[in-house]
C-alpha cells in the first residue's frame, strides 16, 4: 500500500484461483469510495483444488496477472491481499473470556482485543496455524448479542468467535510463490469470506444466509447469523469435475468438453451431466452447513457465487436441494470495473473491500496507540505452546 501526493490509497487482492489466477487494483481517497483501475488474470495451471502442485507454473501465473493488471492501472502493485482456499482449511468455533481491564471498567480496545486473543486459543494440528479469528457476538456481564463491546461498563467480557485454521505448508508454498513473482504478501484472507464482502448484505448476514462459492476446483461453504461467520468448509469438488464428466461422456477433450458445458447448455446430454455434478456439489454443501450446525436458520436463504454459479438452472437446482430461496451472488459496492461484476470475480473483488476495512481499522487502531502486542504476535506464540 503506498500513498501519493493526493494521499490515495493502492489496495490489491489476489485472488489464487484453481482455474485462474486474478489481480485486481483499486484506489481509495479519504473523500472517494474504493474504485477498481486495473486488473489481470492468466489460467492457473499449478495449481489444484486451490493447492499448488507446480510452483513454477504458479510463479509464471501470478506474474503474468500482476503485470498486466500494473500495466492497466498505470500504478506498481507492491502487495496484495492474497485470497485462498482448499481442503487444507478447517474452521471451529470457539468461546473466551476475560476481566475487563481498562480504568472505571468501562471496556476499551485492549480489552476487547485481548478477549478475541484468548478465545482464539485453540489447540490446532502441529502443521497448521491460525489465519483468522472472527468475532460473532461478545457477551458483557452476562448480556449477550453484543457487536462491539468498545465504551461499554462491565467486570466481565466474554466472546464467540469462528476460528480458521490452514495448513502451514500450503499457507507457506502460497507466500513464497507471490513473493518470488515480486510482490508482498499484506494478508493471506480466506475466499469464501472475501467474498461474502462483495455478495452478501448486511441484512443478509443478520437474517442467516449460506454463501456458497462454487470455484473450478473446490465449492467453499460459509454460512452468517447474526452478522458472525458461523461455519466454514471446503469442499474438493467443483466445475472442473462436471467438465471432466463431459469429457468422459461425451469422449471429448478438456477443452472441447469445457466450452461445451458453458455454452451449449441447452443440449440435453450436456445438461444431464452437468445438472448430475452440481446436485451432488450442492447436495454435500447441504450436508456440509447442517452436519455443522443442525438447527441452524437460514432466513435469507441461499447466495451462489463463484464460476460454477452461471452454470445454467444451477439456481432452481439449489433452490430444489435446499429448499430455500436461492440468489445469484453479483459482486456489488466498488466503483469501477463493471466488467468484473460476475460471480468468478467475487473473490477478487471482496479481497479489495476486506483490504479496506483492514487499513481502515488499522488506522483507528493507530490514533489511539495501544500498548499492547500485535494479536497475531500472541496467537502465534501460544500456538507454540500448545505444540504436541
Ligand atoms: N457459463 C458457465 N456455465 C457453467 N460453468 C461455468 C460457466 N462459467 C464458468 N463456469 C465454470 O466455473 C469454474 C471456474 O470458476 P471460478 O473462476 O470461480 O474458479 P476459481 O476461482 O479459479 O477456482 P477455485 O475457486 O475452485 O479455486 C470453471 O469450472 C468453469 O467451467
Ligand atoms: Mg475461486
């Protein structure tokens, strides 16, 4: 991030996609919203089910993506928030609790950051790490529902929070294959909850909405109540699988069977096929969100994203499996870059809106200068600890 005369903002999200790799750019100024200059894509060849598996190939992608979406903006990307997904990830819920701190008990910032500390004390695998804590309600005295606790009076502070966790290893190949194409990783930002900034409403949040990503190679389930993230899973199974169905039944190639299935929906053997591969998907996302949380309460409904998402009926096929409303998720609230406005951009372009909020509560945290460690700093000691 770098700022100019004119005191805007370059945010970057990179979103690492099983079939493409896609860089986008925006600019921010303290009187404009986020506005997206430039953008870059290549077909992502190393990597499977959101895994790397051919470092170089990745490098060549990232690199290509990078510079072509420099070239557009007419700005240098010097780092991105770096969007990621795969069966390496796993989440949990988990609960903390502390006293409250600050002076005449009324609850300040270090308190509230010290509560989501203790609540994302989790014992995780020895090969993987925390790469987010996300609070769901914070709980004063007993009172619960709470969304921020900040200014508020109480001796005891309580927080849910939804914890992710991922492999270090792939966490690790993905960091070093950006850096290696030149450029810094600020975040590393799970792609379903990007996402969720560029698809899903507020309101929707707060009803209980399940945002289903369905990506080339892996179909990412988050489910929101209350405005919290409650459940996050992946699944390895995507729109590369009906095309490779295609492929085998239709004795075609990859690349025959791929333009077939996005264009000729209308032909019958096709649309079986496909229509078979998605109601599996959508069927174990199904089982994916109420195994996790059986009585949970989807009052908005269901929100599709992803590529696998223009799959034609795909709609009325999840609304049959869950029996529930079903949308379309369109990513919306940035300025600019209307031709990105489809559902394999939502990743993309939530990394944009995560990264400002990100910067935006940095630069609160700054004014009001804490004492304390960097949060991560903590996780990251007490993950030691917990070591087997
Ligand atoms: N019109 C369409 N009909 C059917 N499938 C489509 C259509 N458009 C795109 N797809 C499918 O969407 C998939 C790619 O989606 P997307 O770009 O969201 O994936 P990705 O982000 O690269 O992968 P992942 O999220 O799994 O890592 C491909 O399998 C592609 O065939
Ligand atoms: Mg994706």
């Amino acid at each position: 991030m770098n700022w100019d005369e004119e005191h805007s903002t370059i945010i970057a999200g990179l979103d690492l996609g099983t079939t493409k790799v896609c860089v986008v750019v925006a600019e921010q100024t303290a009187e404009r919203p986020l506005r997206v200059i430039g953008m870059g894509q290549h077909p992502s060849e190393g990597i499977q089910r959101g895994a790397i598996v051919d470092a170089e190939k990745t490098v060549y992608a990232i690199g290509e993506a990078i510079r072509q979406a420099e070239l557009r903006a007419g700005v240098e990307i010097d780092s991105v928030y770096a969007g990621i997904s795969g069966e390496y990830i796993a989440g949990l819920n988990s609960t903390g609790m502390v006293a409250v701190g600050s002076e005449g008990g009324w609850i300040g910032a270090q308190d509230r950051a010290r509560v989501l500390s203790a609540a994302g004390v989790v014992k995780v695998p020895f090969d993987c790490e925390v790469l987010h804590v996300l609070p769901q309600e914070f709980v004063v005295n007993g009172q619960r529902g709470i969304l921020d606790p900040v200014g508020m009076y109480g001796v005891r502070l309580e927080a849910s929070v939804h914890v992710v966790t991922s492999s270090v290893a792939a966490v690790r190949n993905i960091c070093h294959s950006i850096l290696r194409a030149g450029v810094d990783v600020r975040s590393v930002v799970l792609g379903p909850l990007a996402s969720s900034y560029a698809v899903l409403s507020e309101d929707e949040q707060q009803m209980g909405v399940c945002l289903i990503d369905i990506g080339g190679g892996t179909t990412d389930v988050v489910v929101f109540v209350g405005k919290g993230l409650r459940h996050s899973g992946i699944i390895g199974l995507g729109g590369q699988n009906a095309t490779n169905d295609i492929g085998v039944g239709l004795r075609t190639t990859r690349t025959e069977a791929e333009q077939v299935k996005c264009t000729v929906a209308s032909n019958e053997a096709v649309a079986y096929i496909v229509g078979a591969r998605m109601e599996e998907i959508l069927a174990l996302a199904r089982k994916e969100v109420y195994s996790a949380l059986p009585n949970v309460e989807l009052g908005a409904g269901i929100v599709l994203t992803g590529g696998g998402a223009q799959t034609a009926g795909v709609v009325a096929l999840a609304e049959r499996v869950f029996g529930l409303p079903v949308r379309l998720g369109v990513p919306v609230g940035l300025v600019g870059g209307e031709e990105l406005a489809s559902p394999p951009y939502a990743t993309a372009l939530g990394l944009l809106l995560y990264g400002a909020e990100q910067q935006q509560e940095k630069n609160q945290k700054g004014a009001q200068v804490l004492v304390e460690e960097p949060f991560d700093s903590v996780l990251g000691r007490v993950k030691k600890w917990l070591q087997p």
